[in-house]
C-alpha cells in the first residue's frame, strides 16, 4: 500500500475501471482505493462480483461492447455511488495470429473489446464529466500501438485506435475541465502476456526481457517484466491533481521496451 499523502489523494472520488476482474485492471481498482477513492471494478466475467468487500471497491459486471448497458450502467454507479470523477478503461482483449490466417471473428472482437469498448464507456462519462466542469479519464493501451508486432496486427491496431480517439477526445473536453490521458504498457506478468507463452514461463520471460530477433523484438533495457501495480502506479499519478496539468498525453510503462520510438 501507498504512504503517506498518497493514501487520501482519491479521498471522496469516485472510478469506474473496466476489465477489472484481474491483471492490471484489478491492479488498477485496488490502487484507486488504497488512495481513497469508492471504486466499481467492472468486468463481463461475473467473477468481478467477488472483489474484496470493505476494500472500497464493488464488483460490476458489464460488456463494454453494449452501448446501452454502458450507459446504463454508468447511470448505476452515479446513482449508487456518485458522481463519476475517474474512468479508467482497462477491458482488452488478445487474439494473436499472423494476419493472413486472422479470422473475421478474431479482428471484429478485438476492436469490439478494445476499441468500441473505450468509445461507450468514455463518451458514456464525458457526457457527465464535462456538465459538471472536471473529470479525469486514462485509457490503458499497449506499446504496440507505435510499434509493430509480428502476429499482434488486430491488437495493435485496435490500441492505436484506441489510443488516437482518447487524445481527440480529450482535446474536445479541456475546456470543460475533463482530462484524458493514455498508459501504454510493455510486456506485463498477466494472464494474457503468458498466453503468449508456449514453453517454460522462466525461459519465455528471459526471452522477451532480451529480446527476439526472429520477431523483430528487441529486449527491456530496465532487464525485468513489469509487474500490474507499475501499471497501475502511472494510471493512479494520471488520475490525481499532481497531474492536473496533464492531458492528451501517452504514457508508456514499457521499461524502455520501445526505446520510445
């Protein structure tokens, strides 16, 4: 847990987090209430109902594919919990394969998830943020949004899109007082990084920390994959007023992964 400021910074707000069911969006929750905030973790697996109670957090189940169960579940939380200070959208989904065998189904779910998803939730809280003159929203995207990626074509083109509408949007809403910022990731220890994985997580992570030439891939210059609660450290600085400067910016958590290119 977080020390001392930090603690009560989200004191009184409240967030909404999408895919918060495990891996960084469940990272992501439990940093937003260790710093205060009344958190509703959302996620299609009904699993999310089983968050901590007493931990300032309630479990939502929501497919942010539906418009209208978006926006009825945002009307949900403002109602049950208050107004909405926070979105943070963290839903992905991962369907890798080389784009000559990507089926239709794999390429239409994976902008459905990652990038329709951030469109409903995302207009569904702007719509509320800018009438009341603040707000803060953080996209989690992906490193691979600037970089390509063998076998990753639908992914990294669904959060570059992703990435792209969350700076439009948050060039429409500054003046309304409503903040809108991306985190990029690099490899991170979650369920859909080892998916990845095909052979002995220790040789598949020594693998991507130095790098795969036959993928194009170079290594993590800071030598460690990083864990969820580096994610969601950055999305928690994003979403406070020591960031109440900051807007359209991306982020990356990579460990130097990208060289930042």
């Amino acid at each position: 847990m977080t020390s001392g400021i930090a603690e009560s910074e989200l004191s009184g707000r409240v967030a909404l987090v999408t895919g918060a069911n495990r891996g960084i969006g469940k990272a992501v929750a439990r940093a937003l209430a260790e710093r205060g905030a009344r958190v509703v973790a959302a996620d299609r697996s009904p699993d999310v109902k089983l968050q901590e109670s007493g931990s300032g957090i309630t479990g939502l189940v929501l497919d942010v594919t539906d418009a209208a169960a978006v926006d009825a579940a945002v009307d949900e939380v403002e109602h049950t919990a208050g107004p909405l200070d926070i979105l943070v959208n963290v839903a992905g989904v991962l369907r890798p394969a080389p784009v000559v065998e990507l089926s239709d189904a794999d390429w239409a779910e994976t902008f459905a998830v990652n990038t329709n998803g951030v469109f409903h939730t995302a207009r569904a809280a702007a719509r509320r943020m800018t009438a009341r003159g603040k707000g803060s929203i953080v996209t989690v995207g992906s490193n691979a949004a600037g970089v390509p990626r063998t076998q990753m074509a639908a992914y990294a083109a669904s959060k570059a899109a992703a990435t792209m509408f969350t700076k439009c949007l948050g060039l429409e809403v500054a003046r309304d007082g409503v903040r809108c910022n991306v985190v990029s990731p690099g490899s991170t220890d979650t369920d859909m990084q080892r998916q990845l994985w095909t052979d002995d997580h220790a040789e598949a992570a020594e693998r991507v920390i130095n790098g795969d030439s036959a993928s194009y891939r170079v290594g993590i210059p800071l030598g460690r994959i990083a864990d969820p609660a580096d994610i969601a450290d950055a999305v928690a600085f994003l979403v406070s007023d020591r960031a109440r400067h900051i807007t359209l910016h991306d982020l990356y958590v990579d460990g130097g992964a990208t060289l930042r290119a």
